[in-house]
C-alpha cells in the first residue's frame, strides 16, 4: 500500500534515458546467474535458448535508450552504438525476437484488453488499444513463428518451464539491486513485461496462460515494454543506416 515515504513517477515526464547510472554489475549477475548457462547448445533444450534471448533483447533495449539520450555528436553515438549493440552477438536479433514475443502476448490478451477498463478511463483508451489490436502487422508470420517456435521448445520432453517462470521472478528481483530511481523503475517494468509475455505466451507447461488473469499493472507493463522495443527497434535501424554509411565512406 502507497505510503509517507511513497514515490510516483510518469513514465512520460521521467523516459528511460541516460542517468551516468553503471549498471554493469546487474547486468553481469542476470546474464552470469539468472540465465541459464548449461546445457542451452544440446538438442531439446531450446527453451533454455528461448529465455536467454528474451533476457538479450531486454538488455539491447536498454542500451538502445541509453545511448539515444546520451547526447553524443552522430560521429561518437555511432561508436557508442557500435560497441554496446552491434558488437555483442545477436544483440540486433535478440531485440527483435524479444519484440515479437511481446506482440504475440498482446494478440493472446486482445479481449482483455478490450474489456479492461482502465481505471475509469476506458472511453479515452480503448480506441488505441483498438488501433493497436487491428494493426496488420500482429497477424505476420514472422511475428506467429516466434511463438510457435518457442511453445514448441517448451512441450519437449526435456523442458522444465517452471524453471524459466523463476528465473523471471528473479529478474524483477534483482532490479531491486538498481541504485538509480528511474533505472529500477524502467527496469522493473520492462522485466515484469517480459515476464508478463513469457506468462502468457507459455503458461505452466507451455500451452499458454489465462489472459482474465491479467492484472491492469501487468496490463501496463506488456504494453509498455512492447513500446520500449519498438522505439529501441526504430532507433538501432537508425543507427544501422549511419553506420553503414560510416563503413563506406
């Protein structure tokens, strides 16, 4: 319960951004101890790679943000962008995937998410949320082919999809560990987002969960988090383009 000592943020006053915040140590932690390290290269243990990526892409979105908002000249954003996403393996990738499976939640959740009713404020919101669900690009194959991919993974014989489901727990725990206000706060949405998709994406033994469940703050976070994505997406496009154009010249 909010209390004296309470803190509110808007998340469209305060924008993930660059705070000079060194995150390294967390990061290190999810990747090194939260990920799963074993076993992730054998056949049948897919899902294992399923989560990693997911946890990738989170981690690409981030840095995306950070270096759009640290103010660089093009010459020195495109270094930066180089050396803490194009540099690290399937990071692009990961971001992407990462991004589908959020719109794969949000095509599961579509009757939720018409019937929510927003805290009072559901006239004003659900025409977006309308325009949201309509948008053609839901329906793509790529988009399906990440879900299909990773419920099949996680319905072999050697996928424990409880163990992931933990892991995600841990994620939203260790963003506890973030000093900075507004890095936590970005942080705990993006992971409870991510978490929120695995959810509904796979359920408790990789056949989807119940969207009625759905919470209007894990509402938020979905929809949220797939915004986050997105801008990350359009930024690194961005950021690609420059790059090659650097290479050539």
């Amino acid at each position: 319960m909010p209390g004296d000592f309470t803190e509110y943020y808007d998340l469209v006053q305060e924008p993930e951004r660059y705070t000079e915040y060194d995150g390294k140590r967390v990061w290190d932690f999810i990747h090194q101890k939260i990920c799963f390290q074993y076993e992730i290269e054998q056949e049948g243990f897919e899902w294992k790679q399923d989560f990693n990526r997911a946890i990738s892409g989170f981690h690409t979105s981030v840095s995306a943000h950070i270096v759009e908002t640290m103010g660089l000249s093009e010459t020195d954003a495109v270094a930066e962008y180089k050396r803490r996403i194009r540099d690290i393996p399937d990071a692009l990738e990961n971001l992407v995937y990462a991004y589908y499976l959020q719109l794969c939640a949000i095509k599961n959740a579509k009757q939720r998410l018409i019937n929510c009713d927003y805290m009072g404020k559901k006239e004003q919101v659900q025409p977006l949320m309308r325009e949201i669900l309509n948008n053609p690009f839901l329906s793509e194959q790529c988009v399906a082919d990440a879900e299909t991919a990773m419920r099949h993974h996680a319905t072999q014989p050697n996928a424990k999809v409880w163990k992931a489901r933990l892991r995600t727990r841990d994620l939203l725990g260790i963003m506890n560990c973030v000093q900075c206000n507004v890095c936590r706060l970005h942080g705990k949405v993006a992971a409870l987002g991510v978490a929120v998709a695995l959810q509904l994406i796979l359920g408790r033994e990789g056949e989807g969960g119940d969207v009625e469940l759905l919470h209007r703050i894990e509402i938020a976070a979905l929809m949220t988090t797939a915004g986050k994505f997105a801008s990350a997406i359009k930024f690194c496009t961005e950021m690609e383009h420059k790059y090659q154009e650097s290479a050539q010249a």
